[in-house]
C-alpha cells in the first residue's frame, strides 16, 4: 500500500526500470506527508529491503557487466538522494510551526517595575527607626471590641470619642457581650492592651495599622487612616526615657537637627502628657503658610501609661511604668515629602504614585 492519495483511494506507484522517473515520483509523494506515520509508510515504500530501489540493487548480477556499473550507480545515486529528502522532510516536520529570529545585538526589553506606595514607604521607615531600639512589631484587629478601644485605656463611658458621631460602630451582636460592641478600631492603642494581657514586662513594641474615624474628608482628614504607636514597660522607665527615644526617632527620621519640643497635652491613657511638635522644615521654625505661621508642626502624642492602663491588664503600677506614643503616618508622610493634600494618597493616580 502507497502513500498518495487520490480522492478516497490509495495508489500504488509502480517504479519499473526508469530511476529517474522512480525519483521525480517518489519526491513528489514526500513533499506530500503530513505526518510522521505518513513518513514512515514512504520510507517503507521507497527505500524498505522490499522497495524497488533495494530489488534494483539487489538484480545488479543479473545484468550484463557493460550495464551493471552504470545502472549500480545511478541506482545508489537515487537512494542516497531519497535518503537526504527524508530526513530533510523529518526535521521540517518536527520543528515548530513558528520560529521567531532572535538578534541578540538589540538592547533588551525594559520591563517597568513597580513601587511601594507612599504610606508603605512610610511606615517602614518608621519602623526601620524603632526595630533596632529592640521595639518589636505587633498588630491587632481592625474590628475591635469596645473594651479595648475605650475601657480598658481608660476612656470613660461619657468621653465625646465613644459617640456614633466620632466612632464607626458596627451593626452586628458582640461575640463577648461583656467586652462590649463591636466597632472599627479609632486607635491602634487597643493592640497594647491585647499584647499586655498576654505578656508580662519588660516590652517593646510598635504597632502599625488602619484606623478608622468619623471625620469630613479634606485636605488634611480622612475617614481611614494609619497610625504607628508604641508603647514600652519596665520597672525603671521614666519620661526622660521618652524624650530620649522620640529625640533619636525624629532625628533619624526628618534628619540630623531636627528641632522637637514637648508641650502639656492630656490623653485618658496617659499622665503625663505631651505633644511633640517639631520645627517647620519649610521656614526653619521662622513661620510660613505650612505651619500657620507658628513655626512649629505637630508630629505625635505622648505620655507616660496612666495607671488604670497597667491596673486593666494586671499590672502592679507601684513596680512598673510605661510609656507610650503615637503618630500619623499620613502627616509624617507628607511632611516627607512635600505631599499637600491627604486625598491623594487614596485616589490612586498613577502620575503622583510614580513621584515616589
């Protein structure tokens, strides 16, 4: 049986004595198969041990010796021939449809990278600032109980800031009615009192994180935000201690010379308390549009842990004290970086995201 096939019927190429018309036939039936079993039934064909080719070599001693030179040439001339199509014919077959030329002279191609958004930035230099003082990250949930976020900080059940209009509550039933509603977390404060629960001193941690307020969107307020805290207990911590870290965090963090002062501020979590403020970087402290004509920015609140925060936990305050801090990341961010409006960080927009 042949290969060629001609409507549904398969014919079978008769060679005779004409090699060339033998090559002209079976050259045309290769350049025909489509597939590799239709190679093999070629091969088979026209050069098997029972194809013409070898039953013309093989009758070579049959024939007078004036034509048996000639016709043992011409009869090896054509295998050798077929032989070189076939495997030509092989490697067309096996090659991929599509071989794309590569000029390895061309400069390659530039692949954009990406970046870390500039609230991300930001805190992982906070955070790069505080990990090597022996500060330790810890983070908490977003949906907090209103314990955490309010009782156990000492916020008492009057303050303006456990109001629907100040805080997000959350219209589901509390899993532990006896830790109150459940609420978006207004402060990552609530994650101190969760690691001093389970964690006697000494400690420091900082702890990074959204929080969520019921503030009219500006240039300067968000409804969501970030906020980095800290918070540190020992049996010998004092406020000076305070002042020393919050020193060494601004000058790493705004620059060698960077001016801070402490002003009397009161938190329920803390007594005392502060507010840091550092020189305007825009004026240098001489008062400009940036700062309100002040010369000086609020960075952070302060103070040391009042003592209902360490009695909530079980903490004996006659034997250990604690202080604790807490910042925006968005206000730092855009002291950073010249950043005048909040709302940008959120709208995602390509062409201020690649600015930083």
């Amino acid at each position: 049986m042949g290969l060629y096939r001609k409507g549904t019927a398969i014919e079978d190429i008769s060679l005779g004595d004409d090699l060339d018309r033998l090559l002209e036939e079976a050259t045309a039936l290769l350049n025909q198969a489509g597939s590799v079993q239709q190679l093999e039934q070629w091969r088979v064909k026209f050069l098997g041990r029972k194809s013409r080719i070898s039953e013309t070599l093989k009758g070579l001693s049959q024939l007078p010796p004036e034509q048996r030179a000639q016709r043992g040439k011409r009869a090896n001339d054509v295998k050798v021939t077929l032989e070189s199509q076939l495997s030509a014919r092989q490697q067309a077959l096996s090659a991929p449809a599509c071989q794309p030329r590569i000029d390895v002279t061309l400069p390659g191609r530039h692949h954009p990278q990406g970046r870390l958004h500039p609230i991300t930035q930001t805190v992982r230099a906070i955070l790069d600032v505080f990990i090597p003082m022996g500060f330790e990250i810890a983070q908490g949930p977003e949906m907090e109980f209103e314990y955490y976020n309010f009782d156990a900080l000492n916020i008492p059940p009057d303050h303006p800031s456990r109001e629907s209009f100040d805080t997000f509550f959350v219209d589901l039933p509390s899993p532990v009615p006896e830790k109150g509603r459940l609420l978006l977390r207004s402060h990552t404060s609530g994650v101190q009192i969760r690691v001093m629960e389970k964690h006697k001193p000494p400690l420091r941690i900082v702890v990074p994180g959204r929080v969520y307020r019921r503030d009219a969107v500006d240039a300067g307020h968000s409804f969501m935000f970030h906020q980095v805290e800290g918070l540190m207990v020992d049996t010998q911590t004092s406020f000076a201690d305070l002042k020393g870290v919050l020193g060494q965090f601004l000058e790493r963090l705004f620059g060698a010379g960077t001016q801070a002062r402490f002003r009397p501020h009161f938190f329920p979590f803390t007594e005392p308390s502060a507010e840091v403020d550092i020189a305007c970087r825009a004026c240098r402290g001489k008062g400009c549009s940036t700062c309100g004509r002040k010369g000086w920015i609020e960075i952070m609140g302060c103070g040391m842990v009042h003592p209902n925060v360490l009695k909530a936990v079980g903490y004996d305050s006659n034997k250990v004290q604690g202080f604790a801090f807490g910042m925006g990341v968005e206000r730092i961010a855009m002291l950073r970086l010249g950043i005048p409006d909040i709302r940008l960080f959120f709208e995602n927009d390509l062409r201020f995201l690649e600015q930083f």
